[in-house]
C-alpha cells in the first residue's frame, strides 16, 4: 500500500488555500460556496437533523433519528475543515452540502460505544459493507478522503446542486496537490448514486436493502424506490 498518512496532517493554511482556488473556479448564479468553519456550524447542523438524517434511505431504513452520537459524529466531521455548503447568495438560506472526513484503513468503527441503538445497527451494516468492499486493498492506500453526507434541501431540489456540490468537493480535493489521491463515498439513494457514477466514481459493492437480515428479519424498511447501497471508490491523478 502507498504509505501517504499525510492527510490528517493537512493544515488550516492548507486547507484554506485549496477552498481559494476552489472558490475561483466557482460559478454559480445566486449561490454563495463556503466551507464549513465554525461560523457555519450551528446551521450545518441543522441542516443534517432536518436534510439528511431525516431524508436518507437508509437513515429512514433503520429508524435513525438525530440524536447525541448522531450529532457528535457530524460535529468530529465540521471540525476538520473539509465540508461545504452552499448557500443562497440573497438571503444565506442553506441549499445543499457535502460533508467530507478522512479515513483510514486501519480506522477502528467502535460500534458497541454506540449508545443510540437504530445508529448501532446502521454501522454494523456499513461495517459488512466495508469489508466486502475492501476500498483500500482495491486501490493500495492508506488513506482516503471520505464523503459521508450529501443533500439538497427540498425547495432546491431537481436544479443540480447536488451534482454541482459534488464535483466542486472533487475540485477542492484536487488542490490540496496530492497525487495521486483517493476519496470514498456510500450513496444509497437512486439520485445519489447517479450523481456519483456520472462523477467518475467506480461501484466496488452493493448491497440490497432486501438482502439484510438480522436474525432472519428484513429490518431496513420504508427506503421507497430507493433500493440499494452502494459503495464507491474514486483515484484522482494527473498521471
């Protein structure tokens, strides 16, 4: 495996001058992009409670509701300084996100620290998915840039942004230099999935929702159309 271990150790002033060079190839009418710093934090927040814990298949599918663990873990992710936001250039209204960490492939997941048991039981079914995926044996690395959250709020959905926010998050990946450089993404609903594949990801696993059983019972329920996980993968390099 590339022993890379540089991106944890990425720094604000780094950090920042790749949002710059993203925000200069930035175009969008009426919308504003920003990273998600401390003074965006309480609105990515509730962005997440209202937006993605509330809308995402598999949230629903498990009953995930947002709770103390379920803000704690959105909170580790704000504090890096990878996220972003769009927001609406009139009256700062928050129109999408994509919320991104770092991960590592010898990241211990702690599952039975969960105290909140539908978040439990999400992350144990993530955790097989993980492992038959195999992202890093896949593409020989250590570390990856790691998309854990995206969504468009209603109003704003069917104009786009979730396809804009994602390539722009690719963008800003690419400025930090590193090459070549690798980002991980789970995308389990149909809109999702096909902003990721028309991005270049490459599908490494998918599981259907039907095909989870804990103690024989189907327990990931109410997804609607949306009928699958899948897992992603994606080598960025000028090579």
């Amino acid at each position: 495996m590339a022993d890379t271990d540089s991106l944890k150790c990425l720094t604000m002033e780094q950090i920042q001058e790749a949002f710059d060079k993203t925000l200069n190839n930035f175009k969008e009418p009426g919308v504003r992009l920003v990273l998600i710093t401390e003074k965006y934090e309480e609105v990515a927040l509730k962005f997440a409670r209202e937006h993605y814990i509330a809308q995402e298949p598999m949230n629903k599918g498990f009953g995930v509701t947002w709770t103390d663990d379920v803000e704690a873990f959105f909170k580790s992710a704000f504090k890096l300084r990878l996220s972003l936001m769009f927001l609406n250039e009139r009256d700062d209204d928050p129109i999408a996100f994509r919320v991104t960490r770092i991960a590592r492939y010898d990241d211990k997941s702690d599952i039975d620290d969960i105290k909140d048991q539908p978040l439990k039981e999400l992350f144990r079914c993530m955790d097989y998915c993980e492992q038959k995926t195999d992202f890093f044996g896949h593409f020989q690395t250590k570390e990856a840039f790691h998309f854990i959250a995206l969504a468009v709020a209603p109003k704003y959905k069917q104009l786009g942004y979730g396809t804009k926010i994602v390539n722009v998050a690719i963008d800003m990946i690419r400025h930090f230099g590193f090459d070549p450089v690798y980002i991980k993404v789970e995308g389990s609903s149909n809109f999702s999935q096909k902003i990721f594949e028309k991005s270049g990801m490459e599908m490494l696993f998918e599981l259907f929702f039907d095909d989870w059983e804990v103690k024989g019972r189907k327990i990931i329920q109410n997804t609607g159309i949306h009928k699958s996980v899948r897992m992603y993968g994606m080598k960025l390099s000028t090579a």
